[in-house]
C-alpha cells in the first residue's frame, strides 16, 4: 500500500505544478501585454446608480450601443437602448 500512497502523492505534486505554470505564464503574458484583459467582450457596464436601497439603474455597453436596465424592484425591466450621440470632429 506504501508505493500506491507514493505514487498518487508524486502525481498530485505534479498537477499542482503544472496548474501552477500555467498560471504563471497566463500572468506573465498579460503583464507583458501580450494578451488582452477583455479581448472580445461585447457587453460591460458602463454605469450603475443606487435609486434606492432596493432598485439600481444600469448603464450598459453592448456593441458600441448604449442600455438602460432598471434592476431590484418586483421585476427587472429594459428602459430601452439611448440614442447615439454625435461625436465632435
């Protein structure tokens, strides 16, 4: 039972080591701003604001658009997309 016990200890120290470069080399690659923080998100929130202690209005960001959601009361409700602003030359 002794060289079982060993072996399923020498195999779990290697999968630790292995998830552990892996980890390491994913935070060496995106200090060294090789890899993006948010490469390909499509939706972010942009804004949240406390209506009461209860309710939240959400300012969300998807596709370069803007959605009003109001979260928090007895149902969730979509206000609408905003309209574009016009951008200064």
């Amino acid at each position: 039972m002794l060289p079982n016990t060993h072996s399923m200890l020498l195999a779990a120290a290697a999968l630790a080591a292995v998830i552990g470069l892996i980890f390491l080399v994913q935070r060496l690659v995106r200090a060294g701003g090789l890899l993006p923080r948010n490469a390909g998100a499509r939706m972010t929130v942009a804004e949240v604001i406390a209506l009461d202690p209860r309710r939240r209005l959400h300012l969300v960001r998807c596709d370069g658009r803007h959605l009003l959601l109001l979260t928090g009361g007895p149902q969730d409700l979509s206000l609408g997309w905003l309209a574009e602003q016009e951008r200064a030359p």
